[in-house]
C-alpha cells in the first residue's frame, strides 16, 4: 500500500503544492483545513480517487477539532508516515491595542498551540505501528515554521514570536522523540508567494513559488533534514541575522513596514 501524509492547512498556499507534490510521488492524501470544500474541489480537479485522498474538517487552533480529524484519518486510512504541520495564520498586532491582543492570543493558538495538537494524537499510533511491523523507521513529523522566527521584526510581533516559538518547540520535540526513532524536520520558508503573503506591503526578497518550495520542502523531508531554510539564499540571511548585534539590527529594521493588523485586511 503506498505510504500517507497527513497535511494541515492543505486548502491553498504551503499546503496544497505540499499535497500535490506528495500526490505525484504517490502517496496517499489526508487533507485538513476550515475550508473542506475548496480541498475537495481541489480532488475532484487532481482526479483523486476516495481511496488515495480524503479531506478533513478541523481548526487546528481547537485542540479538539484537529484531535477529532487525526483520529478520523486513522480510521479510514491507517496511521501515516509522514504528518506535516502546515496550518497557519499571519497577522500583524499594535500592543497598544487592546483588541490586538487576541490577535496574539490566536496566532500562537494556531501556529504554535495547533502544531502540537497535530503531532499528538500520532505519536503513540506511530510507536504501536512500528512495535507491531518490528520497524526501526517510527514516522516523521514536519512542522512548517519561517525564517521570520529567527529574530523578531518591528510590527511582527505575533507572526516572529509565532515561528520562533514553532522551531525551538521542534527543536526540543526532536530531541525527545529521535532516540524513539521519530525524525522531527523543521522548515523554515522564507517569502513564498501564497494568499498568506499577497497582502504584504513590503519587500519579499527571493520571493519563490509554492511549488517549488513544496519540491525543496519534500526532497527535505525524504532525507530527514533536522532544519531546513528554504530557499538557500534566504537561508545565508538567516545565518547573518542569527549573529547581527542589536545595534546594527535596530538600525536596518528601524523603518520597516508593519504587517498588516486584522483590521485593515
């Protein structure tokens, strides 16, 4: 039986070039976003069978909902290989307003809150799994991140505070689940050019095509790359923003443009 992918966030943007890469390779397709029609209309478009693809119902910023989903997959499809943590939201905040945070408050519920509860419900399948096929390969779990976690950038605190908090979580989630047998893989997009980012109003530097960021993105995860920048040149300017002083920092973001806040999309 070919292998599965259980992918949130699978809609539009990351998410559906991620299904349609893995679809190409063969694999089987659990699918997962608030918007289930637009992901079977997608199908019906790939001519997907029942049997290789099935879409999912759920909001990964309610615990219970993505719960309910992951346990639906496994039901119709088995446990999957691979289990990619795609869904996010991005949005810009003012501390000074009251009403922003909740902003706050629901980007980390989706973004960091949501990541965790995909990974969970599969980690004892997939041990089960392995223990039950004397399998030394547990599963992967991917979690799709941003270059923006790796400092945080003036009126991006939701989004940077988000994506930091999405790596150094997979960071330590790595750390707890390779001796087990698991390969926890960290993406780091830079610009990709999805609805996510068309409302920017700044500069998106090697800004790259959702395809092919899905096709990096799933040559990283077959070699099990523990992070990964994607794409390379965005990757150097993470390294150089990793070890730039406050300083020089505060000077090259000073007039930065602030993303745009939930009220004025």
């Amino acid at each position: 039986m070919q292998p599965l992918v259980f992918i949130t966030g699978a809609s539009s943007g990351i998410g559906q070039a991620l299904a349609l890469r893995y679809h190409q390779a063969g694999w089987r397709l659990a699918l997962v976003a608030r918007r289930i029609s637009d992901m079977q209309s997608w199908c019906q478009q790939q001519g997907l069978s029942h049997e290789m693809a099935r879409c999912y119902q759920a909001d990964v910023s309610q615990p219970d909902s993505i719960l309910a989903a992951a346990h639906a997959c496994m039901t119709d499809l088995g446990v999957p290989d691979v289990v990619i943590a795609n869904a996010g939201i991005s949005v810009g905040m003012d501390t000074r307003v009251r009403e922003d945070l909740e902003v706050l408050s629901q980007v980390l519920a989706t973004n960091v809150v949501g990541m965790a509860a995909t990974f969970h419900p599969f980690i004892e399948a997939m041990k089960r799994r392995a223990l039950s096929t004397a399998s030394s390969s547990v599963g992967t779990l991917v979690g799709i991140a941003s270059v923006a976690g790796i400092r945080g950038m003036p009126g991006h605190a939701a989004y940077c505070a988000s994506k930091s908090a999405a790596i150094t979580y997979c960071e330590s989630l790595r750390g707890e689940l390779k001796p087990q047998g698991f390969k926890v893989v960290t993406l780091a997009p830079g610009y990709i050019r999805t609805p996510l980012t068309s409302q920017n109003k700044f500069p998106m530097p090697f800004l790259m095509s959702a395809d092919e960021f899905a096709h990096r993105a799933y040559q990283a995860i077959e070699q099990g790359d523990s992070f990964r920048v994607i794409p390379t040149p965005m990757a150097w300017v993470a390294r150089l923003l990793r070890i730039l002083p406050d300083a020089l920092f505060d000077r090259a973001f000073k007039n930065q443009p602030r993303k745009h806040r939930a009220q004025e999309h």
